[in-house]
C-alpha cells in the first residue's frame, strides 16, 4: 500500500483517478472540500502541502485551469492563466515534490488528448498539454532517487460529456474507470517519462 | 519575390535561415544591428515592429531565450525566462502579426530537437519546443486568410558547434545551409501546421 497525494479529488477527472488506486491510502487535496486545501499555481502552496503530508510516494494531479477561445480572440492574459496553471502549476507540482517525495516514488500529471485532435477553441489546452507531455519524456532521464513521471493524455470522460460533448463533435467518450486504469498503471508499474494516452 | 521579416537575423540560426531567402526581400529584426528593433517577450515591441514594417508577407523567427540548469536546480525564474521569450514571445508573434500579414502569409517559428533527443540541462528547452511544435500543428487549423505556421526543429548547427558540441555528445551537427532549406520550404512551399525537422 502507497500513501497517494491526488490534487483535484473532486473532480471529474480526480473521480476518475481514484477509481484506479483503491488499494492505496489516498490523501485528497484541492481547492476546498480536501483533506488538504491547495493552489497548484503557487509554489508556496505546493511546498505546504508536501511539508504537511509528511511521507508519501507518489502524487496524482489530475488539475489544470485551461482558458477556451478561438487564437485570433484569445487574450495574452488568457494564454497565461493556462500556461501558470495547466503547464508552470504541473512542473511546479514536480519540481517542489521532488524535494519532499519517497525514494522510487512516481508523480503522474494530467494532459488531454486535444494536441492530437485538433478542435476550435482549445489552442491553448491543446500546446500545454503539448507541452507537459514533452516534459514527463525528457525529465525521467534526470529525476533522482528512483522517482518516475508520466502523464496521463485521455480523450473526454463519460461523465463530462454533457460539459464538453457539444465542443467534441465526433470524439467517443470513455469511463473514468478506464482512465482510472491509466492512473493506476502509471502509479503502480515502473514505467517511466510516458505519455498514457486513453482514447477510443 | 516576397516581403520577409526575419527576426534575430544576425545570429548564427538567423544566419542560416538567411540562406533559404535569396530569392526574397528580406528585412532583417532583432535587439541590435538590424533593420528594424524588436524584443518578442513584448507585445508592444512586436505591434510596433508590425505597423511599422507595413506590408509584409512572411515572419521568419530564429530567437527564443532558453535557460539551462538540471530540472532539481532550475527556477521558477529560469523557467518563467524561457516561457516568456521562447513560447509565449513566439505565441505573440503569430498571434499580433496575423492581424497585420498579408493574405496568404506565413509564420516560421524555431524549436529544436532536444525535445525528441533529450540531454541534461535543456529541459526547459525540451518542454518549450514541444510546446510551440504542438501550437503549430493545431493552430494551423484555423488561421485565416490563407494564412500558414510552421516550425523548424533543427539539430545543432555546424556554426554552433563549437558553443554547444560539449554539451551535445553524439550529436551529428548539419550545415546552416541545409537548415536554410527547410525555413525556404516554409516559406515558398504551401505546407502548413508542420514541424520540419532538421535532423542527421
């Protein structure tokens, strides 16, 4: 049994995780209603949160503040608002958690599969997840004491598909629980700098 | 022939861009020594160098500041200096000069290939480059006005050797010419939403 940090519990996503890591001790953390209140877009909050916690061996972020509008209307404020939290938040997640985390512990961020599929509005989703997916295959070869990292890329989940199945003609949702299973795979295999892509 | 505004023209990447744009008129940008001075992490310096410049078909980038450092040594400064100049500077160029490029125009950005052959120390170049190699793929989708993105994902320059070969052990450098071929398919080409790699 691991002690597993996962950021964004309440989500939709962070549902979908949890479904993955019954066999765990899971500590909950998020924005309110967690066992532990965090803002991934402040490193201070970050580093309290793994202070707080103490031991632990692997961290599951399944959050990101992602803006949506076409690129020739998108604000530079808005591209920041994404790049801080969806991209700067999750390698802050890595970059102070390294710090705090177990020996051969795994951290495993979240993408989202609209840097292979294309649609309007979500340019900037799309290039932070991009981004992040690069991040977790090029710092594995350097990350110490045995720790890993991956990200998990999934299309919509089933439950989201009243929220977002207008803006995704075309995409086929999934379960959460077979998100869940990419979480699980990632925390609990020895795989390494992957990117889990969970579509159909 | 085409208007070409190519930004960082007197470095040794800008150099090499220059020789796949004989055939053009090319104004050369950059923070000295050029035509016309621009600083891509400003918004202002870029609608600036757009207004002034007027008519224009093609904006050839070769310049992105990236900092170097082991991911468990780099900063949040080191990383938001690299976001800000490398990604969200190149964001800005496409994202200001579509207002003001011609029809049919096209926008050439650099990354290179550290994101796909990954060494120490260049991770915040890895994520970067990852990050504006996604952005083009899916914003080509909808540019207006004929409008085309591209980028140039080069290995090390013959040029460069002697900067960066300590670093890049196994790396086969390419001549600047060569490299200069592929910023001319950009541009004269009509290929669009393509990371063109350079690589040996």
């Amino acid at each position: 049994m691991k002690t597993v940090i996962l950021i964004g519990a309440n989500g939709k996503m962070g549902q979908a995780a949890l479904t993955g890591l019954s066999k765990h001790k899971v500590i909950t953390a998020g924005r309110s209603g967690c066992d532990y209140t965090v803002d991934i877009t402040s490193v201070e909050s970050l580093r309290n949160l793994f202070k707080e916690v103490g031991h632990f061996d692997a961290v599951v972020n399944t959050v990101g503040v992602c803006e949506y509008a076409s690129f020739t209307e998108m604000t530079e404020k808005q591209w920041m608002t994404t790049i801080l939290s969806k991209m700067m938040g999750q390698i802050n997640i890595v970059r102070i958690g390294q710090e705090y985390i177990a020996d051969n512990g795994s951290f495993t961020l979240i993408t989202g599969i609209l840097n292979i599929k294309p649609i309007p509005f979500a340019i900037a989703d799309a290039t932070t997840s991009g981004a992040i997916d690069t991040f977790v295959q090029c710092v594995a070869h350097e990350m110490p004491r045995g720790i890993r990292v991956n990200s998990i890329n999934p299309t919509v989940l089933e439950e989201a598909w009243d929220v977002y199945g207008e803006m995704m003609p075309g995409f086929q949702p999934v379960p959460g629980s077979l998100v869940g299973k990419a979480f699980e795979r990632s925390v609990d295999g020895f795989i390494n700098g992957q990117v889990l892509y969970v579509d159909a």
